[in-house]
C-alpha cells in the first residue's frame, strides 16, 4: 500500500485516524497504531510480516542485553550489528554478491534470486538505531515490546523512511501531544507532498522513463539531456513528496519527525548538498559509522578513507548493484575534492557554483537510474557527443508536451525555497490571517485534484520501493 492510492487515502488513513480520535488513553493509542502500521505492511508483503517481527523481537532482546556489565554490553552490540547487517545481507545482497563474486577465474557460484521485502533497508537501520542508542545510553532500553515495536513498524515512516533515530521519538511514543493546529498543518504537509509526488514526480517519470527505456544509439544531445534533467526532478518529488507525506502523517498522529530534505538543487557545492538531500541518511551514515570509525580526528589519511567507507555504503544502501557504489563514490569523490581544497567552489562566481552542483548531481544519477554501468557509461557520451537526426528529433518533440513543460517549470520553481520565503512574509505582514485562509484553501484544491488523478490514473510508480 502506497500513500498515493485511493485505498490508502479513502479507507486506510480515515479508519486509523478516526478511531485514534476516538480512543481516550495513549496505551490504547499506540496498540491502535500499531496494529494498523502492521496491517499497512501486510497489505503489500504479507510473508515479508514474518521477517519483520523477527527483526523486532531480535534487537528487543539486544536491547536488554544493554543493561549488562560493560563487556557483555559490547558483546551484544557487536552480535546486534553483525545479526542485522547478515539479515539485510541475505535478502538485498546475495545475488549480487554471487554475480560478482562469479566474475573472478575459476568461480561459479549459484544466483540466488531472493524478493526483496519492501522497506527493509530503512527498518533495519532504525532497529540498529535503537540497539546503538541503547548502548550509548541505558536510559533509552525499552522494557516494553510493543513500544519498540511501534517505532519500528509506524506506517508513515516505515516503507520510505525518513529514517528515525531512536533517540528522536522515544520519548514521544509515550509523551506527545496533538493539537488542531498540529493536525491541519500535517494534512496541508501530507496534501503538498501528495501533489508533489502525484503531479511533478509523475510527469517527470514519464519522461525519464521514455528515454532511459530507448537504446542509447537512439538519443540525441538534447533527448538524453531531457532523460536526464527529468530523472533529477522525478526523484526528488518522489522521495521529497514521500517525506512530506511521512511528516506530514507523522504530525497527523503528534509525532513530530525531523526533515529530510532542505532544497538540495540550490547547493553550490557537493558538500552543500549532501546536507540538504536524503537528511536522515546522510546523518544516520555520519552518526553511526562515521564517528565510530574514527570521523577526522585521527589524521587526513584515515579521514579520508573514513568518509570513502561512509560513501560507499551510502551507494550500496541504496541498491545491490554497482551502478549505485559508482553514485556514492562519485558524490565522496567530489567531496573529498572540497574539502581537501581541490576543487574551491567557495572562490567562483555565485552562477557557476551553482551549476557545478547541478552537473555532478545530474550526471551522478545516471548511474543511480542507468540498468548497469556500461549503459550508463553511453548514455552520458550520447549527453556530450551530438548524433542528431530527425528521428531523434522527433522522439524529443514527443516528449515536450504541455503538461510536460509546465510541469518542468513547477519542478524549477519548487526545487527552490519559494513558498516558504513567501510564507515568511506574509506572516510578517498584517495580512497573515489572509494567507493562512488562502494556503488551506489552495490545500483543499489540491487534494481535489489529487483525488481526481487518483481516480483516473494508472501510472504512479514509486523510485524508493527498489530500496
């Protein structure tokens, strides 16, 4: 079940959220939600439940093993690690694990061909989070199973993160309080994450979809340049939409999740967008490996290979193949690039910033969408080496419909902090009351119109389920 269907929006979210309306006591609140969350997750992988609750109950236990002596705590964390990082292994890793290992002399292993149960990249590392932060901290062992739970399975976080740091919501689960104003808000977020993911995202994958699904003898300078520019604004309205969504829902039942994006295509630098793009996994990446590792305190050699191991686990998080390693080392290198003074964005010209940040980032994720690196490898030469003709041109004109193109304005407009800019004004102004009635009447508008989409369309993939 994705949040950008009629059954979720209609049946779904309106049963969970009335009777959490109705319960009075928030034991009884969070057995509710709970229950649901595990329902949400049943609907789309119902054997995938079983794996689930083995990883629940399994870091439970790693959990209380926190409260022994010091020794017998490390002993726990380091199984915990192990047992998590085995589990994600065998289902998102086998199979390429035995394709590559296939490609050395003399080997010839078996391909496991495993589902992979959707969402399990972010409910692993939220079940680390929890195991980790338990040890850092005894105070954040949680005695009581079916809480633990709930953080784990909470079905606006639990598909396509944000990834969410124990140490964030534990104290909510017991202690938060909604309020009117708190619930409007995470509609009017979940409705703007909704029309992202619905109208922008969509359309963009449409395009990206036509181009990177030609042979790369059939692109042209101009149509794989469209693939590409599309594919960089599918996946951020997808993800960015979904997170709002997530926040949005979140806020809907008084959790309140930290952001995951910050307006990542108006970066000048690499190191700039990698604070503003997937939040929750950069910093889950930082507080988790990086540090442990050593972070930049013992030297620029270990630093380095340091944030080298951050990058490639960060691209192989995100999928077993190495088109998505490439994507993370690509991102590293380029950091390491800045930070080393190397490349010097700082020193240029604002404009070219800019576009230096958007070239890498655009060009990185062909390899994030390419099916395999030679593919990728040939569609960026068909980005730089003109092979026109008027097949090709025809193929492009094909793509640049209206709904396209304005569309593509939206994605340029939204990429970049409007709203909230106008928002800041407004409400400085004396006509605040003015724009806050406008604001949720444009919601209102908006959700209208997604649920006239909804109900008419068939395309609505989403990027994030392949993680």
């Amino acid at each position: 079940m994705v949040f950008s269907s009629p059954v979720f929006l209609f049946v779904f979210l309106t049963v969970v959220y009335i009777l959490y309306r109705i319960i009075p006591t928030m034991t009884a609140k969070n057995v509710l939600l709970l229950v649901f969350s595990i329902a949400f997750y049943a609907y789309g992988e119902p054997k995938a439940v079983v794996l689930m609750i083995i990883s629940i109950v399994m870091n439970y236990l790693f959990g209380l093993a926190m409260k022994k002596e010091n020794k017998a705590r490390k002993a726990a964390l380091a199984a915990a690690v192990v047992a998590n990082l085995v589990m994600l292994g065998i289902f998102k890793y086998a199979g390429f694990s035995a394709e590559t290992l296939n490609m050395l002399p003399f080997v010839k292993l078996p391909v496991p061909h495993i589902a992979l149960p959707i969402g399990i990249s972010f409910y692993t590392f939220q079940a680390m989070s929890y195991v980790i932060d338990s040890y850092k901290d005894p105070h954040y062992i949680q005695k009581n199973p079916y809480k633990l739970a709930l953080y784990i399975t909470f079905f606006p976080q639990l598909i396509a993160g944000p990834i969410v740091k124990y140490y964030d919501i534990a104290d909510q689960i017991d202690n938060r309080k909604g309020s009117p104003e708190m619930t409007a808000q995470g509609i009017r977020r979940f409705v703007t994450g909704l029309s992202k993911k619905l109208f922008i995202a969509n359309t963009m994958a449409l395009a990206a979809d036509y181009v990177y699904g030609l042979d790369t003898d059939e692109l042209s300078v101009p149509l794989a340049w469209l693939g590409a520019v599309s594919y960089l604004f599918q996946i951020y309205f997808d993800f960015s939409g979904y997170s709002d969504m997530a926040i949005g829902l979140g806020a809907m039942f008084g959790f309140k999740f930290r952001e995951n994006f910050n307006y990542p295509y108006i970066s000048q630098s690499m190191q700039e967008f990698w604070r503003r793009w997937h939040i929750s996994v950069s910093t889950w990446f930082k507080e988790y490996l990086y540090i442990p590792l050593g972070g930049n305190r013992k030297g620029e050699l270990r630093t380095a290979l340091n944030k080298l191991a951050v990058f490639f686990c960060t691209g192989l998080w995100h999928g077993a193949s190495l088109n998505f390693i490439v994507w993370g080392l690509i991102n590293g290198g380029f950091m390491m690039l800045e930070s080393y003074g190397i490349l010097k964005p700082e020193k240029w010209l604002r404009p070219l910033r800019h576009i230096y940040a958007v070239i890498i980032t655009i060009l990185a994720f062909v390899f994030f969408r390419a099916d395999d690196l030679p593919t990728a490898c040939r569609f960026i030469c068909r980005m730089f080496v003109p092979s026109d003709s008027i097949a090709k041109t025809a193929r492009l004109m094909s793509q640049l419909t209206p709904m396209y193109l304005i569309m593509l304005v939206a994605a340029v407009v939204f990429s970049a902090p409007v709203i909230p800019a106008l928002a800041k004004k407004a409400k400085s102004s004396k006509h605040a009351g003015v724009f806050e009635v406008c604001s949720y009447t444009v919601t209102a508008v908006l959700f209208l119109l997604c649920a006239v989409t909804l109900s008419a369309a068939s395309y609505n993939p989403f990027i994030y389920f392949r993680f």
